[in-house]
C-alpha cells in the first residue's frame, strides 16, 4: 500500500467513525441546535474541494488550556468556490467571568468591560454550530479550536460533536516535510505564511480578522496546489 493510498485510508476511515458518532449522537441529542447541527452529514469526501463548502473560524481565549480557560471570542466567514462571502462575516466577544491577564489583553485587546458587554457563551457557540451544519471548519493550528469548541458542548449540552477540519498550518508542514530539509517552525505561523504566498499584512488576534486570514491563506495554497482541479475534500482534511 502507497503513503497515498494509506493516508487516504486512513481518512476514509476516520470519515466512516465521523458518521457513525454523528448519527449516535443524533439519537440521544436534546431537541435544539445541537440536534439540528448533527441532523446534517458531512460532504462526500471524493468532492472536488472547490465545491465544498466551508467555515473559517478562528478563537480568541483567555489561555491555551481547554480544560482551565475559556472562549473569549468567535469570528468565522464562509468559503465556497475559493471565494469568501463577506455578508456571511461574523464577530462576537463572549461574555465570561474569566479574570482577563494583561499579558492576555495585549495579545488580543479585548478588556473586562468589552467581556462584560459580550454575548452568553451559549448564544455565540449557538450561531456558530448553525453556520457550521453541513459545513467543514477551516482553521489554523486545529488543536486550539477543536479543544475550546468540543469543551464548549460538553459544558452546554452535555455531548460534542467530532468535527472534521482543515488546517492551513497542517497542509504547510505536510508539504515542508516532502522536502525532507530542516525548517524553523515558526516558519508555519499565519502571518509568515502569509507573508511566503505574498499576502497582505493583516491585524492579527482578533476572531474575524484571523479566520478572513486563514481563508486568504487556505485559498492562496489550494491556488497552487490545485492547479488541476482534482483536489477532493478527503486530500486536505486533518
């Protein structure tokens, strides 16, 4: 078996176990958002990735720790067709009695009072799940999003979801490690990836300006690699 044929395997695999806990879950989920998000499947995995659609997200957060931190902000924007559909652009602070460090406030510029003023935790990851239904999350650095949002359910309906991913910094190192030559990990960071496929400086650590970074960033390497237009969603999922 090829590297190909096994990693592609191993998707379809991963793919089958999505499906099967989508519809487990389905059965003993609360009527409501959550029932509503799992009522959809997933997009066949043979898709061409140009037609699959797809939710930019990104997070802010009070620390790195799913468990101990929480969600300080959401902002996501739909791709589909390589094209970004501004009107579908959204951007919330989450209300939380998280005390805010000011290490932590230099970083993303969000201040207690801003926090205070925000929307209920359930309300925004409500909105969320209903853009993402049907949806594949594109992110940068899963590891981030996958923990707050699968905490996130856990706290408000008792379940998460799996939700399948791409990310733009995994495709990076996939073809980084092809070259089989040593290479700075920072070199992986949205804004130096950016700046290697020449895109704009961006304002970076806040929600919507990051997830509108990572779709530039997602549709700028698909650009290149999927000259031929043959590339399917089971290619690039994490």
């Amino acid at each position: 078996m090829t590297s190909t044929t096994l990693a592609n395997s191993s998707v379809f695999g991963w793919l089958i176990g999505y499906e099967a806990k989508r519809k487990k879950l389905l059965q003993k989920a609360p009527a409501g958002v959550l029932r509503d998000f799992l009522s959809v499947p997933l997009p066949d995995i043979d898709t061409p990735i140009d037609k699959v659609e797809i939710l930019a997200v990104d997070f802010e957060t009070t620390g790195l720790d799913a468990k101990q931190d929480k969600l300080l902000s959401v902002g996501f924007i739909t791709l589909k067709k390589q094209q970004m559909s501004l009107k579908t652009s959204y951007h919330q602070i989450i209300k939380t009695k998280a005390q805010l460090e000011e290490s932590n406030v230099i970083i993303h510029h969000i201040t207690d009072s801003q926090k205070e003023q925000g929307q209920a935790l359930s309300t925004v990851v409500e909105t969320l799940l209903k853009a993402l239904a049907g949806k594949v999350m594109l992110v940068h650095f899963a590891r981030i999003e996958k923990q707050f949002l699968t905490e996130a359910c856990l706290e408000l309906y008792g379940m998460a979801p799996t939700f399948p991913m791409i990310d733009t910094l995994a495709l990076a190192k996939r073809r980084l490690d092809k070259r089989d030559v040593a290479y700075d990990p920072s070199e992986l960071r949205l804004t130096n990836l950016r700046r290697k496929f020449e895109l704009p400086e961006h304002h970076a650590h806040n929600a919507l300006n990051d997830a509108i970074a990572t779709a530039e960033l997602f549709m700028a390497q698909m650009s290149k690699a999927n000259k031929n237009g043959e590339t399917t969603l089971k290619d690039v999922l994490l």
